[in-house]
C-alpha cells in the first residue's frame, strides 16, 4: 500500500513544521535555563561573600575578646564572672537534655 506522493509531501512538509517547532523550544528551554543559571550563580556569590563578611566579624569579634581577655590577665583583674549560670537558665537538666536544647 503505497501512498500518493502528495501526502508524503505533506506528511514530509508536516514533520519538518515539527521539527522547526521542536528545536524553537529547545533553544527557549535553553535560554530560560541559561538565565536561571546566571541568577543562581550570582545569588550563590552573593552569600558567598555575606558569608566571608561574617567570618571576618567573626574573626575581628574574637581577635577583640582575646585582646581584651589579655589585658585583664595583664592586670591581675579577674575575669567578669557570668550573671546568670547555667543552672539558672537550663534549671535541673542533665547533660543529655542541655545538648537537646542546643
């Protein structure tokens, strides 16, 4: 059973419509996955140096108590003691149930 050689033009002419549609969406897909791509990579660098300006806090924060932790030493001072213990603010829990609440 042979078909007429207009429906295999149309049916060739059919596919071909298809396969223009086909590669249209591939490079939109692409396109969209690109962009979300670049926002991604710039959101990560973003907290990526948030996070680096946190660590240098921190590391300034610590720098600072250790300085001042050294010059009272120097002094003889005793270090200030804490307000409130542990006991008063984790009120008869053991060792296992403060690791809990942490």
């Amino acid at each position: 059973m042979e078909e007429a050689p207009e429906d295999l033009l149309e049916r060739l002419a059919q596919t071909e419509k298809l396969v223009v549609q086909l590669k249209d969406l591939i490079r939109e897909k692409d396109a969209q996955l690109q962009q979300k791509e670049t926002v991604l990579k710039e959101e990560r660098e973003a907290a990526d140096a948030k996070l680096m300006k946190l660590k240098l806090q921190a590391k300034a924060k610590l720098a600072s108590l250790n300085k001042r932790i050294e010059e009272l030493t120097e002094r003889g001072s005793p270090l200030p003691a804490q307000t409130v213990s542990e006991e008063q603010v984790y009120p008869k829990v053991g060792r296992i149930g403060l690791l809990k609440t942490c």
